[in-house]
C-alpha cells in the first residue's frame, strides 16, 4: 500500500513539475527517485521476508523499487528519455517472465 501511494506521489509532483506549478531541477528529481526506491526497498524486503512470494506482493514491491531506482539513474546521469526509455518495457517483461513460487507451470500439470 505504502509503496503504491510513493509512486503515485511521486507522478503527481512529476505532473505538477511538468505543468510548472512545483518546479525541481534534474538532481532534485533524481534524490526523490531514490529516497523512493530506498523505502520501496526496504518495503519489498520485509515482504519477502514475511509471506515470500507467494502473496505476489513482494514482487510488485520489487518491481516498483528497481523502475524507481531506474528512474533516479537516469536523471541524476541526465540521461535521455528517447534513448532508455525501453528499458522500462523490458524490466517488467523480465519480472513477469521470472518463475513465481506458490504458482503451477504447465510442466507440474503432467
């Protein structure tokens, strides 16, 4: 819930950012992303240690920590957008290929 209500903050202060209501320069944006990511980090870790990956939750909170953290190196190295961008397609692709515990593959349904 936490990590959800981070990274909705987060695309609000972006937005507003964007509209020139709240201006903040390129390092500004990228501390944010980490500061974010830290405590989805740490979020993502107590649910691993807790349920694991069997409520799923662990791995949304993983997800959600590594696209912030992705988001903060790209700023803070003012990297551009049209050249890294797919890189945000490709983790989660890499996240939902990764096998799930607590789920069945086909392979055990034989």
């Amino acid at each position: 819930m936490i990590s959800g209500v981070l990274l909705v903050l987060f695309g609000c202060l972006w937005l507003l950012n964007n509209a020139a209501i709240v201006l903040v320069n390129q390092q500004g944006w990228a501390l944010l992303a980490f500061l974010a990511a830290a405590v989805v980090g740490v979020l993502a870790a107590r649910q691993w240690l807790g349920d694991g990956a069997q409520s799923g939750r662990a791995a949304a909170e993983t997800g959600a920590a590594t696209l912030l953290l992705l988001i903060g190196i790209v700023l803070w190295f003012d990297l551009k957008w049209t050249q890294w961008w797919p890189i945000f397609v490709i983790v989660p692709g890499i996240a939902l290929l990764l096998p799930r515990h607590g789920t069945r593959t086909m392979a055990s349904d034989n």
